[in-house]
C-alpha cells in the first residue's frame, strides 16, 4: 500500500491559514492552480489590483490582522468608486523568512473576519518567501450591472464634485506615527490622536455606496493618493478641471485642530494620501440625491466645488484666492 504522498511547507499553510476563507465554491478549496467566477447574468466583470509594502504603505510593527485588512480594503475602495459589488479576491503573499504562525494566525483571521463582512471571498493565490520586506498583492473581483461601471472620464462641466467622509486624516495620522511629538504641539486630545491613527492603519472602504454611484453619478475613483492629485487625475481623463472651495472640503475635528495650530498643515490635508474615500462628479440636478442617498446609508458626503471647461490642474479656492496645494500627490516614482 503506498503511503500519502508528503505535503510541502507552503501546502500545510495553506492548508492550515488560507484554505478556510476560501467559501465560495470556485475556490475549489485552494486545491487548484485556478479558480472558477462566474458574473450573474447581465453583469459586467469588474477587476483591480492593489499591493501594500512593508515600510511604504504600512509600518513592520503594525498588527498583523489590521495589515491583512488594510491590504484588502485598499482593493474594496476601488470597486467601490466603480459601483461594483465585492465577488472574491485573489492574493499573493510575500512573507520575510522570520514570520511565525503567530502572525499568520493573526493575519489571516483578520483577512478571514473583512473578507465575510464586505462578501468578498479568498479564491486563490500564491504564498514565496522574500528576502525584502513582507509585501501582500491583491486582486480583487466584483460586478456591476452590463454597462454601468462609473469611469473616471466621463465628468462634464458644471457638474458637482462630491467627496464622502473626511479628508487629509489619514495624512495627518501618518504625521503622527513619525513624529509622537506633534500630538503636543497640536494640542490633540487622545481621542482626537487615536482618531487619526485608525485613519491611517485602516481604511473605510464605501461599498455601500456601489448602487447609488451607479444611478448618479458621471465619474468617479477613490481617494487614494491625495485628494488634490486624484480630482487632478479625473479631470486630465475626462478633458476638463475643475474649482474646489476649500471651506468646503470635509476634516474632522481632530484636523480642525490642527489647522488651528498649524495652518500650513492644509497641503498635506489636501495632497495626502490613504484617505480612500469616494471623490465623484455628479450633475448638478442629481448632487441633492446623492448626498442624501449616501447620508441615508450612513455615509457623509460633501459637495465641494463643480467641474469647468477646459483643461489643467484644478483651482482650489479660499476666500477668493487660488491657493497653491503644493506637491499634489502622492507618487511612488
């Protein structure tokens, strides 16, 4: 009788980690090279692909589960500005050779716990071992309505521009990460510092709002590299600007506060990235319903300023004044 044949260290951690978040059933349990995703009849298949690195997008000593989330959230905000619901995800997963089961455990119960709560499914991947720093790629899958995905090149002057949550905290508690010392200088509170803080380690991706993108609205992407890099991006795709009232751009308290302490801190507000929230047009017989639709569903939504003829950069106007916002974006390169 031949003895089973001997599994390998990736299998057993697979087997042990990754296979158990692998519900939908053309994961084939991770059994496989391949997955089967099947859109419902009269969808659209709508893809990204989003990866984070150790000491670029998040710190070594961050906790394993929140990276995991963070490492799928990124992903989830962008089918959210598309108007696509979650399907599944894939993942590869580059692990520094001193990771233990530990942080595996941690890591993938984290993933296990996000990936029930937004419906989005492991369906497969890959998992190395790297010499660099540990790095997390995922791909992520959803659908949409035949025809309805919200582009970024379709905005039209005069319609509003809207962005959900707030801005620049994200920015702000990256700040604070690298220098404790300013939660002094700005006079923060401790709930005003862990505020900041979460805003960075996790974001908040708005999947809610996929319908409501869908019916309304005529472009839309997140805010991931800065919200004065990203309205720059949609206006350059659909060949227009673009005017922002400063005044009206959505902070927090905690950034309220720090303005009042440090009123240059507004570059980094408005060109800081991870803030992934949802920046959209939306004509401007629509904005009303949008912004009541979103609060409906729990999600604050502001309008900020409206599209021009035109193109170049965006105006971001205070009391009046163009104001210069500086390095307008985060860039990798």
């Amino acid at each position: 009788m031949r003895k089973p044949a001997a599994t390998t260290g990736e299998e057993r951690l697979i087997a042990k980690f990754f296979a158990p978040l692998a519900k939908h059933p053309g994961a084939l349990e991770l059994r496989d090279d391949t997955a089967v995703l099947t859109p419902p009849a009269g969808c659209d298949l709508v893809l990204t692909k989003d990866a984070i690195v150790a000491g670029v997008h998040f710190f070594p000593n961050d906790p394993a589960d929140v990276i995991a989330r963070k490492a799928l959230r990124v992903n989830l905000s962008d089918l959210a500005a598309k108007g696509a619901a979650p399907a599944g995800f894939l993942m590869a997963l580059a692990l520094p050779g001193k990771t233990s089961e530990r942080w595996l455990k941690s890591f993938a119960q984290g993933l296990g716990e996000d990936a029930d709560v937004y419906a989005c499914p492991l369906l497969g991947g890959d998992t190395v071992r790297t010499p660099g720093p540990l790095t997390i790629s995922i791909t992520a899958f959803g659908f949409v309505p035949h025809g309805k995905m919200v582009q970024r090149q379709r905005a039209k002057a005069d319609d509003r521009v809207i962005v959900t949550g707030t801005i620049g905290d994200a920015a702000l508690g990256l700040a604070l990460r690298k220098d404790r010392k300013l939660a002094q200088r700005w006079k923060l509170s401790a709930k005003m510092q862990k505020h900041l803080a979460s805003r960075y380690l996790l974001p908040r991706p708005r999947n809610v709002l996929a319908t409501l993108l869908q019916e309304n609205a005529s472009a839309a992407m997140d805010v991931s590299d800065g919200l004065a890099g990203d309205l720059t991006k949609l206006c350059r795709a659909s060949g227009v600007s673009a005017e922002v009232n400063v005044a009206r751009v959505p902070l927090s308290d905690a950034a309220r506060a720090v303005l009042a302490k440090d009123p240059s801190m507004l570059r980094a507000i408005l060109s800081g990235g991870d803030d992934y929230e949802i920046l959209c047009t939306v004509p401007r017989a629509r904005s009303e319903t949008f912004i009541a639709g979103a609060q409906a569903l729990g999600v604050p939504a502001a309008d900020i300023g409206h599209i021009t003829a035109g193109q170049g950069a965006p105006d971001f106007v205070r009391d009046g004044r163009t104001i210069n916002v500086g390095k307008a974006a985060y860039s990798h390169f």
